[in-house]
C-alpha cells in the first residue's frame, strides 16, 4: 500500500449526501475482467456533459469533498480503487459509510470527516476556487491548507494515521509483528510440542 503523507491537488466539490458506491462505481456497466476504473468513475452521471467530473479543471483532482454519509450502500472496494485511477487519495466529507471507510484506509486513502462549520467553510472555499488553485491535505501536520482562508485543522483516529503514513494494510500490521509471532510459535513449539503433529481433519 502506498504511504499517504499529504497529498496536493485540485479538489472537487460533490457536495450531495449519500452518495453511494453504485454511484462511485457502477460495475454493471463494465463487467470486463480487468476493468478500466478511471472510466468506471461515476460512469453514469459522467454521461451528463455537465457533470463536474466532466470539467477540464476537475480532470486530475485529488481531493474530492462530498457531503453526508459518503460511500453508503454496498461494500464494493472498486469504488475506492476507481477514486484512486482518477487521482483522488483524499476524500472530505460531513460523515462517511463505515464499510467504505474502512476500504479506503486498507486502500490508503485518507477518509477524512470534518465537523458541520469547518465542512461548509472549505466547501465555500472549493467552489470559489473552481479547481483554479490546489489545495493540500497534510496527514502529518493534520491540516488543510489552500486558497480562501486559513489552514483547517483535523482530528484523525492516531491508529489510522500511523496506518496511513506507514503504508499498512492488515496484512501489513500484522507483519508489523512478526517477530513477535515467530517467537510465540517458537513458544508454543517447546511447550505444547503435540501441537505440531496435530493433524488438520479439514483436508482428509
């Protein structure tokens, strides 16, 4: 997973709740085996010429600010990947689904939920702009930083930003402890040797 440390780009303003992931990435229109995910991106409502993601100023965005409950419905983890082929490692919201959460953080993607009054103030300040100035996301000072107004401040879980930063999936937290294992097993080995002739009944 790549490390997420500040990311710097245009953003853009989808400022619609319960956005949900059919919307983000309708697979019914791309049953392909190796799908183009940037093509997949909101696919439907991009067949509307005015559609923001449709914008020359919009097309290499990498902060996107949406509104309440962001990423509901299914757990589809294509919508994440397909946020990421687009260029898109941040997404800002008033609130976010629990399960898309959590597939951005596997995904290294800050999903980053800020509170009602600093959410309207950015969004004003994203409109204003129009994709005519970036924007930075910094994970490490936690703040935003761009045109408009002063840097936002932000809270994030410190378990998750030290996922992000390191670049850790649960495969790779877990790795974080393999020492640790590998001492247990050499443990375990010494005080509980009938363990290792056990025989696995599952694959007789």
């Amino acid at each position: 997973m790549t490390p997420f440390l500040a990311t710097t780009g245009v953003a853009v303003p989808l400022l619609l709740d319960d956005i949900n992931t059919d919307q983000i990435a309708p697979q019914q229109m791309d049953r392909s085996l190796d799908p183009d995910y940037r093509v997949m991106l909101f696919r439907r409502q991009r067949q509307d010429a005015g559609f923001i993601l449709n914008r020359p100023q919009y097309q290499s965005a990498a902060i996107l600010v949406g509104g309440s409950n962001l990423g509901c419905g299914s757990a589809r983890e294509t919508a994440v990947w397909a946020l990421m082929a687009w260029g898109i490692r941040c997404v800002v919201a008033r609130s976010f689904a629990d399960i898309f959460r959590e597939n951005c953080l596997q995904n290294g993607v800050l999903a980053l939920e800020i509170a009602e009054s600093e959410h309207a103030a950015l969004a004003a300040r994203v409109v204003a702009t129009d994709g005519n100035a970036p924007f930075t996301v910094d994970l490490v000072a936690q703040r935003i930083s761009g045109p408009g107004g002063a840097d936002i401040a932000f809270d994030i879980a410190p378990s998750d930003r030290m996922r992000l930063i390191e670049g850790l999936d649960d495969v790779g937290l877990t790795l974080k402890h393999a020492d640790d294992i590998a001492a247990w097993e050499r443990r375990t080995a010494a005080t509980a040797p009938w363990l290792q002739t056990a025989r696995d009944r599952r694959r007789q």
